[in-house]
C-alpha cells in the first residue's frame, strides 16, 4: 500500500487554500464554479483513460483553486489554475478552460533530472448571481 507522503509543503498548500479569503468576501458576484478535471500523465494517450474529478465551489468556497498532482510521486508539482480562473471571474465571463503541466519532478530519485509534466485539463464554469 502506498500513500502520498505527508510533506510539509503539502500542509503549507492546504494552509494557504485554508487561509484564503472565501469566495463571498473576494468576489461577492460569483455563486458557483462548477470545475471539471482531467488528469492525465505525459502524453495524449493517457487522456483516453484519464482520471475525472469534478469540483463545485460556492460563496463559502476558498478563493485558490489548488489540485494535486495526479502523479502520486511528484515532487514539488501540483496545479494552480487562480490564475485562469481569476481572469474569467474579473471579465465576468462564462468560464476558464485549458491545460496545466506539472512542473514538478518525477519522483524524489530524479528531482533536478525530469520533470513530472504531468497534466491536467481544465474546464470551470462560472455562474454569477444576478446584479440587483
Ligand atoms: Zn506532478
């Protein structure tokens, strides 16, 4: 049996997303963000079988949007996809959709050689409460 190890930068993260303002306090208009993944490893391939995750965030929601690397061996990678997701939010747009890779490393052996480039592909729909 193998688990993801327990590294302080994993609880840094969880910190981070924990201590984030919520949603309701950054961006009041927003009532939900429905976000779809598709994780996948180097290679396209890989996405005929890639691993699905769905995530709902509503107003009491962190406001860093924050997953995990598929790769349970990754070193110092993971996906923030804020950024994207900011960008459609202050448009006030429909959604955020695209790729990330995983700049992390492959596994602890070959940090510094190879990078993980694991990838996830994202689609978040942004719902917003009608202005009054
Ligand atoms: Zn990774």
């Amino acid at each position: 049996m193998r688990k993801r190890r327990k590294t302080t930068e994993d609880q840094l993260i969880r910190e981070r997303i924990h201590l984030s303002a919520r949603l309701s306090e950054v961006a009041p208009q927003v009532k939900r963000i429905e976000i779809n993944l598709q994780f996948a490893d180097d290679g396209d391939i890989a996405f005929q079988r890639p691993r699905l995750d769905a995530q709902i965030c509503g107003p009491q929601s962190a406001s860093v949007f924050y997953f995990k690397c598929d790769n349970r061996e990754c070193v110092h990678g993971g996906h923030d996809i804020s950024a994207a997701i900011w960008n459609a939010i202050n448009e006030r747009g429909p959604d955020a959709r695209g790729e990330h890779v995983c700049d992390g490393w492959q596994d602890r052996e070959r940090v510094g050689q190879y990078r993980c480039l694991c990838r996830l592909r994202y689609v978040a729909d942004v719902t917003y409460f009608d202005p009054t």
